[in-house]
C-alpha cells in the first residue's frame, strides 16, 4: 500500500485515537504525543501485512500510553503545583477544557489513581469495546488476566459497596449537588438551606494562601466563604469521597482540592477542604453511579 493512502487511514482514525489516548493518559498535550509517536511506529512498519489497519493504529497507540503512563510512576513524589497555579493554567487552551467536561472531572480523577495496566485495559474494554484477547497483547498479560485488570479497574471507579443505604446516599448526593449549585450561582439562601446550623469548615495548609482562614464556624460564615470560592465550582463535580459524597476540584482532570462532607440529617455539619499532596493520594475517590 502507499505511503499515502496509509497516512490517509490513519488520519482518519486520528480523533478516536487521540480521545482514547486523552482517556488513558488525562492530558491532552500528553494525547497527542502519543497519537503522533503512534504515527513515526506506523510509518515505520511493514502495513501490507496487517488484515485489520484500525486495530493495529489502536495497539500501537494504547502501547504507546501504557509505557508512558508507567514512565509518570517515578515522578509521583514531585510536588503538585499550588490551587492559585493550576487556576492560572485551567485557563489555557479550551479545547482540553471541553474535551475534559465530557469525559466528567471525577472519571478523570479516579481514572489517574488506577495502575497504568488497569487504567488500559478499562479504558480500551469498557470505553471502546476492545476484546480482552487483544488487550492481552497490549497489557502482556493472559486473557483471563487482563479481563481482571479491568474488572479491578471499574470496582475502583464505581466504588466499593458504600456503608450508606441506597436512599441515604442519593439523598446527600442531592446535598452535594445543591451545594455545588449554589456555589457557582452564588446562591447564599440555597447554600443555608442545605449547611447545618452549626457547620464547621476546616482547610488544611495547602488549601489556600497564607492568611486565609482556615477554619470557618456556621452555616453564615460557611456560605460566605462558598460563594467566595465560585470560581472553583466551575470546574468541580460531585464525587464519592471516602463511601460519601463530596467535591473534587479539577482543573482539566487534574485533582487540585477535594470538599469531604460529613453530613448531620441530610444538612451538611462538616467540611474537610484538602489540598495537601499526600491526603488528596490517600483518598478513596469513586464516580458515583447515575442510579445512586
């Protein structure tokens, strides 16, 4: 086949390759490295062998951001870069924005605390109906072996089984919704009606710059703080945080602050606003269930 006609077909498969790319590694820059190095493995290849062209541009690719995601696990002990930093550059280009919102903010989170081979294998069967048989090859592991890799995988993103009934739990998503609602339109009624009398809110060092108030007490102070912070609310979604619903804060899919809620008759008495590296790593981060 001509060289031509190949960087045709692969052209045409550019935009399902770069958002299968974008979902295993959760950077757009960082998809498109990998489409185009992709590319240069295609180019390179003897293609008149290859029976299914589509297939093969999806191994090369899913290689590709398996051996860079592992390559990121050595650099998982750098620091993250600041709330106010992350704000400065979620104002960059609008494209990953867009392509990050209809992926969802906290899939993408969740997505980033799974094992490389894990994050893979459910991405390619579960978001693009890739045979295990074929994700066997890519991942180096049996069939049996990788069909677990992502039964693994979607247990961690839909959570484990929460200590909260069913009812409890959608009633306090709904909290945390409203919560998130009010914020963004600034809402301080909304936001009182949903804050227990005596809501405490605590901010760890990480959470702010210095001189912010770490703590806030009531519902009043609590609020005011909320609708500061609308900018945020933008670019956050609900999650489970720990078993419970809460907020995560993502600029672009990058996890920057988590609000874990404690919750007092379906009101909210408690908020853990957490920005410190090592907790926001120790978190239990799930996507909660549209049937929750």
């Amino acid at each position: 086949m001509s060289d031509d006609w190949l960087a045709g077909r692969f052209e045409g498969n550019r935009a399902r390759l770069r958002s299968m790319a974008y979902r295993m590694l959760g950077s757009l820059g960082d998809a498109e490295d990998a489409v185009q190095e992709a590319w240069i493995h295609v180019a390179g290849a003897d293609a008149d062998t290859v029976a299914n062209l589509d297939g093969w541009f999806t191994t090369i690719v899913a290689r590709v951001c398996l051996d860079m995601l592992r390559s990121r696990k050595s650099r998982r002990e750098e620091p993250v870069e600041s709330p106010d930093d992350m704000a400065q550059a979620a104002a960059g280009p609008e494209q990953e924005a867009v392509l990050a919102d209809s992926v969802g903010l906290a899939l993408l989170v969740v997505l980033d605390n799974l094992a490389p081979a894990e994050r893979v294998a459910f991405v390619l069967h579960d978001m693009f109906g890739v045979p295990f048989d074929e994700i066997a090859g890519i991942t180096g592991r049996s069939p049996d072996a990788a069909r677990q890799l992502a039964s693994r995988a979607r247990r961690r993103v839909r959570g484990g089984d929460s200590p909260e009934s069913t009812a409890s739990l959608a009633r306090r998503r709904a909290v945390a919704e409203a919560f998130l609602a009010a914020s963004r339109a600034g809402d301080l009624q909304g936001l009182l009606a949903i804050l227990d009398p005596d809501v405490v809110l605590h901010a760890d060092a990480a959470a702010g710059p210095p001189g912010r108030p770490r703590e806030l007490r009531g519902a009043a102070a609590v609020a005011s703080g909320a609708r500061a912070a609308a900018a945020r609310s933008h670019e956050s979604e609900v999650a489970l945080v720990n078993g419970a619903p809460g907020i995560v804060y993502a600029p672009r899919g990058r996890l920057t602050v988590v609000l874990a809620f404690t919750f007092s008759a379906d009101k909210i008495s408690g908020i853990d606003v957490i920005a410190d590296h090592e907790r926001l790593q120790a978190l239990e981060l799930a996507v909660i269930s549209p049937r929750a």
